[in-house]
C-alpha cells in the first residue's frame, strides 16, 4: 500500500468517524426531545414546562446546524453532554448505545474549551495519579503556564512588603509549591525545596475556605479587621 493510499484510508476513516458522531448527536438530541416532549403532557408546572420547551427549541437549533455542518458553540457542546449522560451512564448498556455514548464522550472532551488554569488544573490531576511523576516534570509544566501568561498578568505584586493583600490587607494565602524530590526506591533522601506559584489572597480569591483560617487575620491589624473594630465601637457609643 502507498503512502498516499494510507493517508485517504485513515481520513476516509475520520470521515466515517466524524458521520457517526453526528448520528450519536442527533440520537442523544432527538432522545432526550422526546423525554421532555412526553412530560408536557404531564403534571409538569408551569415554570418546568417552559423550561422543557425552551430546551427542546435548543436542541433543534443544534440540530439544524448539524445538518449544515456548521460548528457549534460551547454551550451547545454541553447540551449535547448532558443529553448525552443518561446513555453514559448506562454502564451495563441495557439500552443498547453505551459505547456510541463513550465514544461521543470522548469526542465532546476533544471539543472542549479550555482557559490555561483549567488546563493546568486537567494536567496536574492526571500527574498526581502516577506518584513516579518526577517533580521536574511538575516545574516544566508552571513554566509553560508562566511563558503563557501574558507580561502584567502573573508578574503584577499581589501582596506588600509584609505579605498583606494589596486589596484587602488580609495575610492568608494559598501557593503552589514545587519541590525537587530525590527518590532511592521508595524512600526520600533529599529535597531541594522549589519555587512558590500561583499564591493568590485566601479572602479574595477563596472566600468560601476564608472562614477557616480567618483566626490567624484577627487582632494582626489588617485593614479590614482594623475597620471592624472602628465600626464596632461607633455602633457601641451610639
């Protein structure tokens, strides 16, 4: 076989790939229409109704663009994931198209759109599930995301001379450390401590973790518990 002849066979292949997809997409669509379709005619409020409509109007919408083999948008990938979900989870394939629903699965996650934290945050939970994954191979990957990071955006001080947030005067914050771990079998030998990424102002960035460590914000003179107790006293007096 030619090298030419290879290449027609594998993009005739994608071509017969990508035609299934659609399929898959226009079953799991047309599927989940006709589920909402039949709960109309149900005991459905009001609200739920218009809702099922709406979606159903969606759906047709993604539907026509398929038929013209127009991309489609991110928010309409995740209709189509979540009308792909029942299929999904249909581990012992009762209905029979769990495997054209994996295989759209994949499809979507190829789709996706991703921003460079959710790339990164994507990457570090894959290396975090081999424990051999070798530090460096950690620090390669904050590299790639600082030399990504356009100049002013990662580099602008966050934090004053004493470690305080510029905006709010809290000192709690949480960092990215990497360290360099020199393994001997299983045992660690040595550790060349790494560089601190990522830190960013618990209170601004993590209000809903801030409640567990705001112990260490009060009585320190930060400007917002130094405000507090400015209010605190005026309320009293009056």
């Amino acid at each position: 076989m030619s090298a030419r002849g290879g290449r027609c066979e594998d993009n005739a292949r994608v071509m017969r790939m990508n035609d299934d997809i659609k399929e898959t997409i226009r079953f799991v669509l047309e599927d989940d229409s006709e589920v909402m379709s039949a709960a109309l005619e149900g005991d459905l409020d009001e609200e739920n109704k218009r809702m099922n409509q709406e979606l159903i109007q969606k759906h047709e919408a993604i539907l026509a663009k398929l038929d013209r083999d127009e991309m489609t948008s991110q928010e309409n990938l995740q209709l189509i994931r979540d009308a792909n979900e029942i299929h999904l989870n249909d581990s012992d394939d009762l209905n029979g198209n769990h495997g054209e629903a994996v295989e759209l699965d994949r499809w979507l996650d190829n789709m996706a759109g991703l921003d460079k934290e959710e790339a990164m945050q994507i990457l570090e939970q894959w290396l975090d599930r081999d424990a051999r994954t070798p530090a460096r191979v950690y620090r390669a990957l904050h590299t790639l995301w600082e030399e990504a990071t356009p100049n002013g955006v990662a580099g602008k001080p966050a934090f004053n001379d004493e470690g305080r947030c510029l905006k709010c005067g809290s000192k709690l914050a949480f960092a990215d450390v990497t360290d360099t771990v020199v393994f001997v079998g299983d045992e660690i030998v040595k550790r060349y401590d790494g560089d601190i990424t990522n830190r960013n102002c618990v209170r601004c960035n993590h209000p809903e973790q801030y409640p567990d460590y705001e112990d260490y914000d009060e009585d320190d003179g930060s400007p917002q518990e130094t405000g507090n107790r400015h209010q605190s006293g005026a309320a009293e007096r009056r």
